[in-house]
C-alpha cells in the first residue's frame, strides 16, 4: 500500500515508517520538523519504497495514498506550551486536512490520540467509556483539549462522511530515537542519570505513570489499522503502574549513576495517575505489550549513551 505518516520524522512516527517500509510498503513521511529530526530517519534514506515531504499539517496537502496515521503534533509539554497556539492549529487544522485528504482518495486514516484525553482522571485504571477531568482553560489545554476535538472531527467525518477511521488514545510511550530535550520523565531521567546530574522529581514522586515500548505501540497501531470493522477508540499502553520515585530509582540502578533525587513543585495540571485499561485492545485487536519495562529502558539507556557520546 502507499501510506502517509504524519509527524513522521518524530519519534514515535520514524519507528513506525521503519516498521512499515521493512513490511514493503511505499511510505510517505510528513514533517515540519519542529521536534522531528532528520537523524529518525537517516536509515531510511536509500530506501526506494519510502520519501520525505518537508510540509505542515495545518496547510491542505494533495496526495494519491491508500492509508494515513496521523501522528503530527508536539507530544511533550516543554514542546506543545513553547507555541500553545500553533499546538492546537495542528491537532485542530491538521486533523481537519487530514481528514479532507483521507475523504477525497478514500484512504483509511488513523488518529494518534492520547491518553491526555482522560486529564487527571477519577476513574482509575481509565477505560475509553471514561469521558475525562480536563481542564479546559490551563497550560496543558492546547494539546489535551487539541487531541480531543481531533477525535471529535474524525468521528464526525465517519458519521456525515462514511471515512474509514481509527482512533487510538496512546499512553506514555519510551524507547530509542526520542529527544535529548523531549523534556518528559523517561528522557529526562536518563540523560540526567547518564550526566552524574541530579533526578528531579516533580511533587513528592507518587504520582503514577505507565510505560510502553515504542515496539509494542507500532504493533498495536498496525494491528489497529488493518482491522475492519471498529474505529476506536482504543487504548494502547502497558498497564503496569510504577510510580514517578520508583522510576527513578530504577533509572539510577540501571546506569550505575551516582545521582541524587531532588525534588520540585508540580508542575500545573499534572495528572497524578496513569494506567491504561486495555481490555478491549486485547479483545479487539488481540494485542498487549510484550517487552518488559527494564528490557526496554536497556535499549533506550544505550541509545542515550549513544548520542551523548557524539555530542
């Protein structure tokens, strides 16, 4: 098939071309480049089922392809508070675009969607029936309130339109190729482990979060794709829970780091829980993830080291 990846270029986007081009599809990759990286995707370059169009989602795109994942859109908050505005445009106008092109050549079109969605929940583990605490007027707002009205659109164009959709709401996500300065735990962690610097830890530390290796996330989304029948939304993320202090401890032990954890004020409408019910992506899609958070946090740690070592 020919397939677009929005936000291609980013983290979780540049394993899922990968995924996709060894799979033998023709991949078009989209990005503006604002937190993708030319380095994601350097492997792919000679490929001659997979190219690159330098493009912003917020601008109509014409294009002849089969499938599309829309991925574009800052996901960290130091990325999507720098330009609060051009935030939402993307999840707002992107989404729209997207849709546009995917009602015109018929293509069926997936939603990256958030966990972020849900706010700071009420109900925990947090189930796709769960409608969300969010607030509508705070800092985090540009990009939760932008993933919801994106899932808004696409159910809208299924119902007025009949396009193909797939929502998935994707829970925190780790591994190779995110940013040095992505600015979330798992990165942060790391590279301040890696540098002898102290870990700090917003709040007291028991807040909760849930890790999925990036692998894992690219099956799911595949896997969700090519199943007829549902549109979503579907949860996809590792149900085991550890707290934000535990992480970090884990991190610590993992490097060998001679850091400390220190400790700041929480940062405004940060969710205190996160864990994902993922029932019905087990049911639906016969998914769940397979590789353990320490397995994964190697890869990711030697991938860290890596970079730092270039400079």
């Amino acid at each position: 098939m020919r397939i677009l990846v929005t936000g291609g270029a980013g983290f979780i986007g540049s394993h899922l071309c990968e995924r996709l081009v060894n799979d033998g599809h023709d991949v078009v990759c989209l990005d503006n480049y604002f937190t993708g990286s030319k380095a994601n995707i350097a492997p792919l370059l000679g490929k001659t089922n997979f190219e690159i169009i330098r493009h912003d989602v917020t601008e109509p795109l014409l294009l002849e392809v089969d499938r599309i994942y829309n991925l574009a859109c800052p996901a960290s908050p130091v990325h999507y508070q720098f330009n609060p505005v051009k935030t939402i445009k993307t999840s707002v106008m992107g989404t729209i675009n997207m849709l546009g092109l995917a009602k015109r050549v018929k293509a069926r079109i997936l939603q990256a969607s958030t966990s972020e969605v849900y706010g700071d929940p009420l109900n925990h583990p947090q189930n796709e029936e769960y409608w969300g605490n969010v607030n509508p007027i705070g800092i985090r707002s540009c990009y939760d309130e932008g993933k919801r009205v994106a899932e808004t659109l696409m159910m809208d164009y299924h119902r007025q339109n009949s396009v193909e959709i797939r929502i998935m709401r994707i829970f925190n996500t780790y591994g190779p190729k995110m940013a040095l300065n992505d600015g979330r735990v798992v990165s942060n962690f790391i590279v301040q482990a890696l540098k002898g610097e102290d870990i700090t830890v917003f709040g007291d530390g028991q807040q909760t979060r849930s890790f999925c290796y990036v692998d894992d996330l690219v099956e799911g989304m595949i896997r969700m794709m090519n199943c007829d029948g549902i549109t979503g939304p579907i949860n996809i993320g590792n149900p085991a829970e550890t707290t934000i202090l535990e992480f970090a401890s884990r991190i610590i032990a993992l490097t060998g780091s001679s850091s400390k954890i220190v400790f700041n004020p929480l940062p405004s409408d940060d969710p205190k829980q996160r864990q994902p019910d993922i029932s019905l992506a087990m049911e639906k899609l016969n998914w769940k993830p397979e590789i353990p958070l320490d397995s994964g946090l190697k890869k990711t740690v030697d991938y860290f080291v890596a970079v730092l070592k270039k400079g």
